[in-house]
C-alpha cells in the first residue's frame, strides 16, 4: 500500500490509502494553517502510511486539531497514536460524542464542540457541524472549511474501487450502488432535509472520506443524493 497526498483546495490536502481488501480508498484530509487540522486518522494499520505523509507537508509537532465524522475504526482508530506523535494537537469532536464515546477513548481530554462551533487554525474557518445518524452513527458530526467552501463530508457519497485524487464527474451513481451493496445509511426522517441543509452551504468541494474529491456541482450533486435516500426511505415506509 501507499499514501498519495493531493491539494484539493487551497490549503487543503488529501491524503489517500487504497486498501484492497476492503476495495475502499481511505482519506484523511488536513487543513493548513496556524493551528493545522486534521479531518479523520484512519485504523491503526494505516497509521505509519498516513502520518509520514502529513510528515512531508507539516512537521507532526505543528498538529493543533484532529477531528473525525464519527467513532468508527477507519475515521479515529488511530486516534491515540497521532496524539502521541502530535504532543500538541487535540482531539475536537461532538459534544455529545465526547460525553458518550470519546472523553474515554482519547488519551487526552477532547474538546466538546457544540454544533456550529467554529475552530479557527489562521487564515482557515473550520465549522463543527452535528449531523447525527447522517451518514450513520449517533454521533456522526462533519466540518465546513468557510473560506475555501470545502465541505468535509465523511461517508456521504462512499463508492467502492480505486479513485482518482479528485474529479469533477458524477459521483452520485457510484454512492448509490455501494449503498445498495453495504446498506450503511440510516434511513430516518432527517436523513433528507440533513443532506439539503448541507447543499445550502454551497460548497465548492467535497472532501469524500472513501472516493474523490467532488469539484462539480456539489450542492446539485447533494441535492440528488438527498431525493434518492428520500425516495428509498419512503420505499421502507410502505413495505
């Protein structure tokens, strides 16, 4: 396996893993700055590959901030690894999630984050942002780089097979067949108008956590995506 590192925005790296058992690429993304952030750490496994990559961008000791989706291996089970070799960074996630899951996890005490929280890392605005059960997981939580308008969007939009860095085409058609393959949304009331409320940010990229960077259309390409999982949650209603 290798890592390749992409700028998918300014300021803004991806840092890739094809694993091929899973046939699942595996991203991290970091945010440049002040106070860099890091968006997802990957499985312990990974964690050699990964962090020698953010290596060659900023030295480990300048981490200030990692964050995730939700706590899921491939999103935090790194976690305490990275602290250990970012003496200065931590942890920031959910505040419900802290409470339930992290504060224990978490080798250092994390940072409660309340919904819409704000963490600035220099000339980067990084909001917090609650979207419980969206993709999946009670605590499931993504970011909004504001400047850039880079939406951090976690499993939205998952897609299996090796991907390029980043990519302008449909990617909605992909997400739907691995959703029909692995069955990991929550199909609930909110699911919906939680996936249109991120189109209104009108990001100008998405940071998928397994695919490319989406450079299209993304609040159209969210807009879909939130009539198809309306569509099949009501599919589920009338059985």
């Amino acid at each position: 396996m290798e890592t390749t590192t992409t700028e998918v925005a300014p300021d803004i790296y991806r840092f890739s893993t094809y694993v091929e058992d899973a046939n699942l690429v595996m991203n991290q993304y970091l945010v440049t700055g002040e106070e860099p952030l890091l968006f997802h750490m990957g499985q312990r496994a990974l964690f050699p590959l990964t962090s020698q990559a953010v290596a060659r961008v900023i030295p480990l000791d300048r981490l200030r901030w990692i964050t995730f989706g939700h706590v899921e291996a491939d999103e935090c089970g790194s976690m305490n690894s990275w602290l250990a070799a970012a003496p200065n960074a931590e942890v920031a996630h959910g505040a419900m999630s802290c409470f339930v899951q992290v504060n224990d996890l978490a080798d250092r005490p994390p940072r409660a984050l309340q919904d819409g929280e704000l963490i600035e890392v220099g000339d980067r605005r990084v909001r917090h942002l609650d979207t419980p059960h969206v993709p999946h997981g009670w605590d499931a939580g993504l970011v909004f780089e504001e400047t850039t308008s880079t939406l951090l969007c976690g499993d939205l939009f998952t897609a299996f097979g090796h991907h390029p860095a980043s990519t302008d085409t449909e990617i909605l058609g992909p997400a739907l067949a691995a959703e029909d393959l692995g069955r990991a949304t929550a199909l609930t009331p909110a699911l919906a108008p939680t996936i249109r409320a991120l189109a209104d940010l009108e990001p100008r990229t998405l940071g998928l956590m397994h695919g490319p960077a989406f450079t299209g259309d993304c609040a159209g390409a969210l807009r879909e995506l939130a009539a198809a999982y309306q569509e099949r949650f009501e599919a589920e209603l009338a059985k």
